[in-house]
C-alpha cells in the first residue's frame, strides 16, 4: 500500500476536514478575527490533521506489507493470521480476528470430513480382508478339482487383483505409514510379482525374460511387489496380437542410481497418451479400444513412486514396445 493509494481511501474525510476548515476561516473572518491568528490556526490544523494521517499510514503500511510478504512465503497461507501481530488499529484487529475464526472453521470443517474419509479407509480395508477369504475358498476349490477351468482361475485372479488394487489405493496417500524402507533385494520383489501372475503369463502365452542381480535397493518390498506387479499386469493385458509376447526385466546401474526397467513388445502406447498415463482415471486410446481400463493402475504406481522417493518414466513406440523405468537413489536418499 502507498501514501497514493491511502489518501484515495480517505478522500471522503479529507474532503470533509476542508469543508470543516473552510467553514471555520468563514466565521472567524465574520467575527473580525485578524488574517495572522486566522492563517496560525489553520496552519495547526492542517498539521494536525497531516499528522494524524501520516500515523495512520505508516500503521497499517506495515501492517499490510508484512501480511502480503507472509502470504507469498507461506505455502499453507490459511496460517497466516498465526504469524501476524496484533495490529494498532480497529480495523486490522477486526480482520485479523475474521481470519482467525474463518480459520478455525475450516479447520473443524476439514476435520469433519478427515475422519469421514479415515472411516470409509477402515471400512474399505475390513472388507477387502472380508472378501480375501471366500476368494480363497474358491481357489482351493478349483485346486482341488486339478483347476479344470483355467479361465475361471484366470477371473478368479483378476478378482483378486483388483481388490488388492483397492486396497493399495486406499492407503497409498498415506503410504508413510505402512512402508519401513531398508535394503531390500531387487530380484525378490520382482520375483515375489512374477509368481503371483504366473498363471496369466502362462495363458497369455507371453516370454518372459528376466535378467536381474542380487542387488539391494533402499525400498519397501512388499510396496515395490506390488509397483511390479501392476507394472507386468500392465504388460500383460497389452500384448500384441501380431506378434508372440515378450517381456523383459533387467536392471542396470547409471548416474550413480539402480534403474529397474519392465520392457515389452506390445502394442505400445501413442505418443499423445504417452505424458499422461500417470495421471488419475486416464485411460487413453488402448483403454478404449479391446481393454477395459480404470486408468488407476499405472497412477497408484506414480503416487507409490513418490512416496517411496523412486523415480520412474515411461518411453513407448506404438505398435513396437513399451519401457517402463523405476530408479532408485543410493543408501543417502532417504532422510527423515
């Protein structure tokens, strides 16, 4: 705020103040009060009255300056009435306490709708467990009668991975409390995905090729299990059908990071799709087209991939190939 801009707030009482001071040169000069004691006391109220503006300025100048600078430092600016000084004047203490109360009141309101959602999490998380034992049943059934019906095995799967999809998506915003990062072994946890789809792969007829060392990554594995499986699901469910299926795991050093790549030859994803796979609810033209799709698969990944400090990238040809590439920093990357 500038003096410019004060006086233009103020131009009504100014004008006023003249009037008022007009009017008392007017009725000293009818009374015969001589032009000196006229013009000294029209030179202390015009004083006075510079006086008082300048004092009010130079209150709420600072008052306002300090509060514009805190809402461009602060990334929740709904605290800035917390890192405000009770101001000198009315009119700052009545906004400071209309933040203060619209603060706490969105505050309540948030936490109305926080443990709204926290509730819907634990209701979500008792019924996939709930649902995790008839579907056991069911896969022993179907062991029991030498799994004659492959496709029923193959939809009883998809079943199952999709609610561990809803389980997973349920906890990752809040995935910090259900990691514990230390060294894990890369090749268990890829290994631990691929034995988990290995009746898809076998119906699906894809090659797999997996060429990873025994080396350690600072991860979650059961995180990163479930980051592969979704990743190799992914591939799966993308074959090409002009060509026999191919997919390749391997791991390879660069830049002082571990790059963990999942490399298939299907049907690739165009290049107008390609920056958004990671988005929510994307489901792009393979999603259209011969695969249903929810778009949630490859954004639980991203949002894992971030909460766990990996990076991770997509390169793809249509109709060629497809690369999807999770790095994992050194022993140093992760502190808390």
């Amino acid at each position: 705020m500038n003096f410019k801009e004060f006086l233009a707030d103020k131009k009504l009482s100014c004008a006023l103040a003249v009037i008022a001071l007009l009017t008392d040169i007017c009725f000293m000069r009818a009374y015969g009060v001589p032009w000196e004691v006229v013009l000294f006391c029209t030179a202390v109220l015009m004083i006075a009255l510079f006086i008082a503006l300048m004092v009010s300025f130079l209150k709420k100048r600072s008052f306002y300056n300090t509060l514009n600078e805190r809402l461009e430092q602060l990334d929740k600016k709904y605290l800035v009435c917390e890192t405000l000084d009770t101001p000198a004047f009315i009119e700052g203490k009545i906004l400071c306490n209309a933040l203060y109360r619209t603060n706490k009141a969105m505050c309540e309101e948030i936490d109305i709708y926080r443990r709204s959602i926290s509730e819907l999490a634990d209701f979500v998380e008792l019924w996939v467990h709930e649902i995790k034992l008839p579907l056991s049943s069911l896969e022993l059934m179907l062991y029991n009668s030498g799994y004659t019906d492959k496709r029923a095995l193959k939809q009883l799967r998809r079943i199952d991975g999709c609610i561990d999809t809803v389980l997973y998506y349920s906890r990752a915003e809040n995935a910090e409390k259900d990691y514990i990062i230390k060294n894990a072994s890369l090749r268990g946890a890829v290994a631990e995905a691929v034995k988990k789809l290995r009746e898809d792969m076998l119906l699906s007829g894809a090659e797999l090729d997996m060429e990873l060392s025994d080396v350690s990554v600072m991860t979650d594995s059961k995180w990163l299990t479930f980051i592969s499986e979704q990743i190799l699901s992914n591939s799966l469910k993308y074959l090409s059908p002009k060509r026999p299926g191919k997919i390749k795991i391997y791991c390879n050093e660069q830049d002082g990071r571990t790059l963990l790549v999942f490399e298939d030859n299907g049907i690739g994803i165009s290049s107008n799709d390609l920056a958004r796979i990671f988005e929510k609810s994307f489901t792009g033209e393979n999603g259209r087209t011969g695969q249903r799709s929810t778009g949630m698969g490859l954004y639980i990944v991203k949002t894992l991939c971030v909460r766990l400090g990996h990076s991770l990238n997509a390169q793809s040809v249509k109709d060629e190939y497809t690369r999807i590439t999770i790095g994992f920093a050194k022993n140093d990357f992760y502190k808390f």
